[in-house]
C-alpha cells in the first residue's frame, strides 16, 4: 500500500539553508501514519484499544521534495 502527504514547511522548522530539521520529519511521518489508519477505519484509539498497542512496523519510509526552498533575500 503507498500513501502520500503533501506538507508546506513552516518557518522556523528549517534552518537558514532550507534543510528541514530532522526530528520534524519524524513527526510528519507519525501524523502521516495516523492520518492513513484513520482514513482506512482503523484510527490509532481503536488501535490502542484492541490491541494495546500503537506499533507499526516501517518497511520502507521514503521522502522527497517537490521544490527548493523559496528564501525571500533583501
């Protein structure tokens, strides 16, 4: 199954050269994860709930950007 997100990055989540910050990928990734079982009917409380458990397993994570930073110079 693949499942895509399209995020904007907020100011003060990259640093003066465009890089995201690490850890803000991490979190993109968990909401992600969360949106997606949510939309096929399995939401992370149900998940907790009957399995005790919020555990998945990434196979393969993969991210990319469409474009480069816009950076405002002046």
């Amino acid at each position: 199954m693949m499942y895509w997100r399209e995020l904007s990055v907020n100011w003060g989540e990259s640093d003066p050269f465009g890089l995201v910050y690490y850890p803000r990928i991490v979190a993109w990734f968990n909401d992600t994860e969360h949106e997606l079982f949510r939309k096929i009917g399995y939401p992370i409380d149900k998940m907790i709930r009957e399995n005790r458990t919020t555990f998945v397993s990434w196979a393969r994570s993969t991210s990319a950007s469409s474009a480069p930073p816009l950076t405002a110079i002046g």
